[in-house]
C-alpha cells in the first residue's frame, strides 16, 4: 500500500485529476489511507516538503489571496500580528533585531510632506510578479496559483539573491541553528524565509494568525480574502475605500494593500 | 610570422615551493571559515538581513571581474593581431580561468547551504540572470580552455583567432551578466541602472590588466626571467586607458543618478555623508586607484620607470576593491524607500542606515580565493608551457 500511495503522490496534478476521474472509488480509498500513512508513518517527511509541488497542489488557481490593512485602525503600541505570527511559525529574535527573522514587522511611515505618522504591519507583500522570483536562481522562491509567494525550502540555496531584490525588507536569512520548530512551518539554517500567510490555515479554509490576533485585540485593521472574488468582504472594501500599494512605482500589484495611508 | 617565443614550465625552486605554501596556508584558513561560519550560522559574520552581502561577495565579484579583463593580453593578440601581445596570450587566458575559479569558489562557499551546490548546477529559473550567469562561468571556463588548447598546439592562426574571437565575445557577456546582477535589481536606488553592465566591462578591462601586470611580473621573478620595458610600457599605457574609462563610466553613473531627484539621497550618502563609504570612494577608488596611477603612468619621470607599472597595478587593484566595496555594501547600507513621499522608521532599522563590519571568517574566504586563484596560475605554469623564457625587448615580437 505504501509503494501505491507514493506513486499517486509523484503524478503530476493534471494526470492525477484524470485518474481520479477514472476510478474515483478505488482512488479515494486510497488517498484516504495515503493520509493516515503519511500523518502515522513520516509525518516531517511530509510535512518538510512544505514548498514545491505539494504546496502548489494545494493552491486553488481560482482564488488569489490577499490583505488589506487599515492604518487607521491599526495602534502604534499593538504588535500583537507580531507575536501571532512568531508563535504560529515558530521563529523568534535572538535579542539582534539586525540577523533576527522578521516575517512580519511594525513600521512608523511619515508624510514627508504633511507629517502625518501611520503605524501598521509590514509583511511580505505577496506580489503578482515577484521580483524574488524573478531573480532566484534555483526556482526556489516561487509563487502559487493563489497568489501565495513561498520559498521551498529544499532547493533555497541560501543565495540572498531574493533579499537584495525584495522591495520590502520582507525576507530574512536564518542566521543560527533553528529548534523547536513548527511542523507546519519548516525553517533551515542557511536559507531565506519569510511570511507565507498562513498556508497551512488558508489551506484548512483558516485566516492567517496575524489576523486573527489583531481580531482578538480588538482592531480589525487587517482583513484576509480572495481577491477575486467581487463579493468578498475585502473585495467590497477595495471597491468602497481608496487604497494604495507599498513602491506603487514597481507596479508590481502586490496582494497586500494598505488603507488610509497618506 | 615565424613563432620565436620559447615557452618553458617555471622551475619549482626554493621560492616557488615558499609562495605556494603560503597561498596553501591562505586556503587552508578560507576552508577553516567555511567549516566555522557553516557550523555556527551566518551570524558569526558580519552581514545581517539589510547587509545580505558582505565581504566574501567584494573579494567574489572582484575576482570574477578581473578574470574576464585578465583576458585582455590574449584578445588584443588574437582577436586584433597585434604581435607584441602574442607572447603573453597564453598566460592571460590561464590567469583569466584562474580568477574565475577563485571568485567562483568564494561565492560558493559563502552560501547558506553550499552543499547545495548541485541543486544550483541542476536546478534552474532562467529569469535569474544568476541562473544565465552559472552558464556564463562554465561557458567561460571551456570557451577559454578550448582558446588555450589551440595556442598551445600551435594550430593555424585563423583557429587561434577564431577561438580568441568567441572568448573575447563571451567575456564582454560574462561581466555585462555580472554587472546585471545588480543593474537589474529594480527595487534599490543604488542599482536599477543599465550603465552597470558597461561600467563593469570597464572595470574588468582595468582590474584584469593590473593583476595580469602583477602576476605576470611575480611569475618571471620566481623562475628567474626577464622582462623588457617596451611591454610593460605598452601594458601600463592600456592600463591607464581602461582605468580612465572605468573613471569616465562612473561619472556618468553618478551623474545620471543626480539629475534623479529620487536618487538625489542615495548619491548624497554616497558622495558626502556615507562616512568610510565616501572616503573610499573619493580617496581609494577616485584617486589612488584613477588619478594617480593614470598620472604615474602618463607623465614622464625620471628613471624608477620599471616600478611604475607594477606601482600603477596596485592602485588600480585597490581601487577596484574600494570600488567593488561602494557598490556592494554601500548600495545596501542606504534603506529601502518602502513608499515615495514618506519616511519609514521600525525596530528592524527601516529608514536607517546599515551598518557593516566584516568578521575575521569573511576576509579569510576573500583572500582563500585569491590564493586559490595564484595557485591555480602558479600551478599552470609549473606544469604547461604557458610562460616564455624570455620577454626582454628583442624577443618580443613587433616591438619597434
């Protein structure tokens, strides 16, 4: 049963859809039984290989997600998103903010002109086009159909190519030996990582812990949702409030996007 | 033309064994720092997530700049016939595979996961102009042995000048791929400009002649042989031609920058705030590496003219580091403009500038592979015939 199972898991998702279509009873049971194996059998195995394929399965090309983060509801003395996203991830500073990771950070902008000041998170921005994939030499950042922009983990090289090419200071390169990680979000000494929205929640039809955290701290600054999707509450927000993108001169139509901000 | 040039391997006395035992000892210590910084983890150095970059990256991309512009003595004999030159062919296109290999192996060994290293042959995104660059490298290394392969066998000179030709074309690709690194990243203020592939040709034109001067000069001492002041007049006068235009390309590129009034902050930290950055750019890089040795070499003096070039060749050299330096760390150190119009402060050092100070293990890796460069050449030579016996005015061909 094993050897069947791993077969399945080597087909390309276009070929797997045809035989399911095929043989849909015998198929389920076995993908049925692949998943109690995997979960009981070599569960970091499974779960290590995190970016690649098996994350670009899981991505539904019909959606793209996204973010919208309202500065003004968002406190300059909250960094709650922060300690969600450290907690549910696993990474956490080392007391050098300068090599520690950074998945997700508060920032002060200043209106050079008016000199108004807006406090909000700044992750990464999860953009159309990329230019971390653009420039990885090894395919190792890549993007998913949703829109998600990942760094797999097992061919991330540790270049930091990506990092001089990230407009936003979003990536950091883990600079000392890991532990404790979480098993749904691998890290590796040596390689570049950054936030990956939660994927293992979006996946589980879930929103990211950053959400979810300023949620519980009563704010509501930041709202998770399909982008494509006209009749999503973040969809109707763009619609209704003007927003605006970080280095909107890149043009690089990132999935997160900032409200309230001038 | 009837060849004269006598071509012996270099004898493996007393000084030869000294100086490749002390490049070993160089090596031995880049590994030591690879295996420490491996073990530990990045954070033994001194780069962080806003200096990504550091020191081993300056020795790298100056090593692999100068490989293409070592290149020059054989392209100008094969490719523009000029006789003088031919005696020297050899040598250059050795020292050129040679350079490449020792930045290439900095490069590689100050990865996150230089065990990797297979999955960066075999694993390609060829929207990364890294990825065309990995081509670029290999490509080099084989166009230039095949180059060195037919000198050495004395095959007619339409082949020679065949392979000359495409080494020649191939290098100008390599260093405009090396300065597209960075005048492709789109999202720093210190890069984003085409002017750097030019200006990177330029600087390996100029890098490249000097070590050339500096081993070729190294090479005769050791085995005892002599060279004549004709062609290391000619060599030092092209000297200050290339290290004039790598002066001329970066006027340009700070120029273009300051019309930009977006880039007016980032030329300004350059130019006049950037503390050691803007020393080494105007004293290290400007003038003793521009001014000076172009003033060495083109006004007359009396007598001491057989130091000058090898003089000029070291100014040149430090200058290049400074240059390479500025660009690499400076570029870096100056923040990120998350959006126009604002200014942007965090606990991450958004807004800020970025400070660097190199750790013991990276200047290690640096100078590991320019031992490994000298070795590789030293080695070539004790083993191939690619050193003449002879370079003193009378044997050089066309010398008038």
């Amino acid at each position: 049963m094993k050897l069947r199972i791993s077969s399945d898991a080597r087909q390309p998702p276009a070929q797997k859809a045809q035989n399911t279509r095929a043989e849909l009873t015998r198929r389920d049971l076995l993908r049925s039984g692949a998943a109690v194996a995997s979960l009981t059998l070599a569960p970091g195995v499974t779960l290590m290989a995190f970016g690649g394929s098996q994350a670009q399965a899981a991505a539904d090309a019909d959606k793209r997600w996204g973010l919208l983060i309202d500065v003004n509801k968002c406190s300059a003395d909250c960094d709650d998103c922060v300690s969600a996203c450290s907690t549910e991830n696993g990474w956490k500073g080392h007391g050098h903010p300068e090599t520690d990771a950074q998945w997700i950070r508060k920032v002060t902008l200043k209106n050079k002109a008016t000199g108004r000041e807006s406090s909000m998170p700044v992750m990464c921005q999860h953009c159309e086009a990329p230019p971390c994939v653009d420039v990885c030499p090894t395919g190792a950042s890549f993007k998913r159909p949703d829109g998600i922009v990942l760094v797999d983990k097992h061919i991330c090289i540790g270049c930091r190519y990506c990092m001089m090419a990230c407009p936003f200071k979003a990536r950091s390169f883990v600079h000392e030996p890991v532990v404790d990680q979480k098993s749904h979000a691998p890290r590796g000494q040596g390689t570049v990582e950054a936030c990956t929205l939660c994927i293992h929640r979006v996946d589980a039809g879930g929103v990211p812990a950053c959400v979810e955290a300023c949620a519980d701290a009563g704010h509501q600054a930041i709202l998770f949702g399909d982008l494509r999707d006209p009749e999503s509450a973040i969809s109707r927000a763009l619609l209704e409030y003007p927003t605006l993108a970080l280095r909107p001169d890149l043009d690089l139509n990132p999935g997160v996007r900032y409200a309230n901000l001038g | 033309m009837p060849e004269r040039t006598i071509y012996r391997e270099i004898p493996a006395n007393s000084a030869v064994w000294g100086v490749a035992i002390l490049l070993g000892a160089f090596v031995a210590a880049a590994l030591a720092s690879v295996v420490y910084v491996e073990h530990h983890g990045h954070i033994v150095t001194g780069m962080s997530n806003q200096i990504v970059w550091g020191l081993p990256h300056v020795f790298a991309i100056f090593l692999i700049v100068a490989a293409s512009g070592a290149l020059n003595g054989a392209s100008i004999a094969s490719v523009f016939g000029h006789a003088p030159y031919k005696p020297i062919a050899r040598l250059s296109a050795v020292l050129a595979m040679s350079l490449l290999i020792g930045g290439l192996a900095v490069l590689v060994l100050d990865l996150g996961r230089p065990d990797r290293i297979l999955v960066a042959m075999t694993t390609y995104n060829f929207t990364s102009i890294f990825a065309w660059n990995i081509y670029l490298y290999t490509g080099f290394l084989i166009v230039v042995a095949v180059y060195l392969y037919v000198q050495m066998s004395r095959q007619p000179y339409i082949r020679v000048r065949i392979a000359g030709t495409v080494a020649f074309l191939w290098r100008l690709a390599l260093t405009t791929g090396t300065g597209s690194i960075f005048g492709w990243l789109a999202a720093r203020p210190a890069y984003d400009a085409a002017i750097m592939a030019p200006l990177f040709i330029a600087m390996s034109f100029s890098f490249g002649l000097a070590v050339f001067i500096l081993v070729m000069n190294a090479l005769f001492r050791l085995s005892g042989r002599r060279i004549g002041n004709m062609l290391m007049r000619r060599l030092s006068h092209l000297l200050a031609l290339f290290a004039g235009a790598v002066l001329y390309f970066t006027a340009v590129q700070h120029l273009t920058a300051l019309y930009a009034t977006e880039h007016g902050g980032f030329e300004r930290f350059i130019l006049l705030q950037g503390g050691h950055l803007t020393w080494a750019f105007w004293l290290v890089q400007v003038v003793l590496g521009g001014l000076l040795p172009i003033a060495l070499i083109y006004i007359p003096r009396v007598g001491a003219s057989r130091r000058e070039p090898v003089i000029a060749s070291v100014l040149v050299i430090l200058g290049g580091f400074a240059q390479v330096y500025v660009i690499v760390i400076g570029g870096q150190a100056y923040p990120l403009q998350m959006l126009p119009g604002f200014e942007i402060a965090s606990a991450f050092g958004d807004g800020a500038i970025g400070s660097y100070s190199p750790s013991l293990p990276e200047l290690m890796l640096g100078l590991g592979g320019i031992a490994i460069a000298l070795l590789a050449v030293g080695f070539a030579a004790k083993v191939l015939r690619i050193l003449p016996t002879n370079l003193l005015d009378a044997n050089v061909p066309g010398n008038r």
